[in-house]
C-alpha cells in the first residue's frame, strides 16, 4: 500500500487525527505528512470532513437505488445531485448507468422519493435496495441517543462539515469559547455518535483510486462476511440489503488489478453464492453535510 493510501485510510479511521500520530503512524516524519496532506487537499485528492449520523438526524430509511437511463447519463445525475435526499450520485460502468445512495425518515418518504426520480426525464429504470444493517461506513457512526445539542454544538457542527480538520483555535473563535471547551465538546459528539469525522476522496477514472460495488446473493446469514468486512481495509462501506442482493459493497483500489484480487477474495468467502459487479466512473455527488438546528435528546 503506497504512502498516500496509507494516509487517506487513516484519515478515515480518525479524521482529526494530529500530524503527529498521522507520522507515527505511518513512519514518516510530521513534515512528510503534512505537506502530503495539504497537497492532497488542495488538490482534490481528499476531503475530511465531519458527516451527521442518520440515525440523529431521524433518517431511518437508508437506500441504494441503481439507474438505467436513456440518451446521456449526465443530465439524469445533474438531476439527482439537486434531490436533498441524495447523498452519492455516481455514474458506473455495468448492467445500470446511475446508482445513488438516499437517505430519508420513512417508507412512504422512499416511495415519493423514487416516484420523483422516475419522472426525471431520461429516467429508463430503477431497482432499490434497501439497507437493513450498515456492516462498515466511514460516514455511519451509530448515535447511541440520549444527547442534547444547543447552538454552540450545531455552529460547530456546521464548520466541520466543510473542515473536519478546522483548528480547535478557530473553531474557539467562531464558538467565542476557549479551545480546550470546545475540543471536549467534539469529543463528546464523536463519541456519542452524532457525528463522524473522516476523509472523503475523489473519484474517477483519472484519479488515483477506484472504486468498484459489489452485490452478493448469499446462501445463509453470512457470518463468515460480516465478519470478514469490518476488519477488511480495502472496503469502504458495506450493508446487508433487501431486494435482489442481500449484501452491497464498495471496494476502493489503486488498480483494477487490485479491485480484481478484491473481488476473487469475496467470491472465495463462504456463503458468497453470486455476485454482480459496477465500476464507479465519475462521481457527481458526494455530500453528506446537513444544516443542523439546535435539537433536544431523543
């Protein structure tokens, strides 16, 4: 694994971890690390940023919906990236052309949402598959309930959405609150898992990582892959899901040799029946920030 992927897999695991854990970490010195991590930056390579979990912010029903479009995909995943229930919009290489992830509070929500998306112009066919349990999510943090969030929080919230890495100095100034207060009330959020804060990294056939998703159709409860998926660094997000697989992954890899050797690993785990495979392309959309309003414990 090369220095770059190395440090983009530890950004997601800890967003805000300091240059100096970064550089322990990953046995370079804190100028090699920092410099890397600011070109990267600047660049587009990565975004870290801070997510809300959906489970606080009362979105229960989260879904994978693949698209079949007629004529060009583009203006179709145009459309979708304007849809405030999407929060991935990519266009893929397989049996479908978009797949986009949404994320809303009910049932009949979902059903409204995916009548809009069939009237979108273009729109051939979709398939949907619900998630019954997020297995692996840099941006699914599991809120464990019983928090009370008041205006500091949200406005802190707010800032890490566009810098997860924002300075606890400057995240005092705009909380008009001493550093330290305010670095014990982001632990608090990450902890209690309201937020999430990790790396987000950019997508294309030009970029230097992949990303290729995977549907399995399993023969049994699949232990052995759940198992195997939380502790597994190349997947970056996994869940069990209702409809025509009953598990979706996305793989992510600096070749597609690498994505390859990814996929023959899965087809070789136990229970794994089938499975069906979609290269991401480009990404349209890629933005789980929501606007946050101070809200009581729930």
């Amino acid at each position: 694994m090369d220095f770059d992927t190395q440090l983009i897999r530890a950004l997601q695991e800890d967003g805000r971890a300091s240059i100096h854990a970064l550089s322990e970490r990953l046995g370079q010195s804190r100028a090699t690390v920092s410099a890397r991590l600011r070109t990267m930056v600047s660049d587009g390579t990565v975004r870290v940023v801070a997510a809300v979990d959906p489970g606080f912010l009362g979105q229960h029903v989260l879904a994978h919906v693949s698209i079949r479009v007629d004529g060009p995909a583009a203006p179709v995943a145009v459309r979708l990236g304007e849809l405030p229930e999407t929060v991935l919009v990519s266009a893929v290489a397989g049996v479908y052309d978009l797949v986009t992830e949404v994320r809303l509070a009910t049932m009949p929500a979902l059903h409204d949402l995916l009548a809009r998306i069939r009237a979108i112009p273009g729109v051939n066919d979709i398939n949907t598959l619900i998630y019954t349990s997020i297995l692996r999510g840099f941006f699914v943090s599991e809120y464990r309930g019983g928090i009370t969030l008041d205006g500091i929080d949200s406005a802190l919230i707010e800032q890490l959405q566009l810098d997860g890495r924002t300075s606890y100095r400057r995240l005092g100034e705009i909380a008009r609150l001493s550093p330290s207060a305010v670095a014990s009330r982001v632990q608090r959020l990450v902890e209690a898992g309201v937020i999430k804060i990790s790396a987000v990294e950019g997508r294309s056939l030009s970029s230097r990582q992949l990303s290729m998703g995977i549907g399995l159709n399993l023969a049994g409860p699949g232990q052995e892959l759940v198992e195997e998926l939380r502790g597994w660094h190349g997947v970056e997000f996994a869940a069990l899901t209702l409809g025509r697989f009953d598990a979706v992954i996305t793989l992510g890899g600096p070749t597609a040799g690498a994505l390859h050797a990814s996929l023959e690993r899965i087809r070789s785990l136990a229970g794994v029946e089938r499975t069906d495979s979609w290269q991401h392309l480009a990404v349209f959309k890629e933005d789980y920030a929501r606007t946050l309003h101070a809200r009581p414990a729930h």
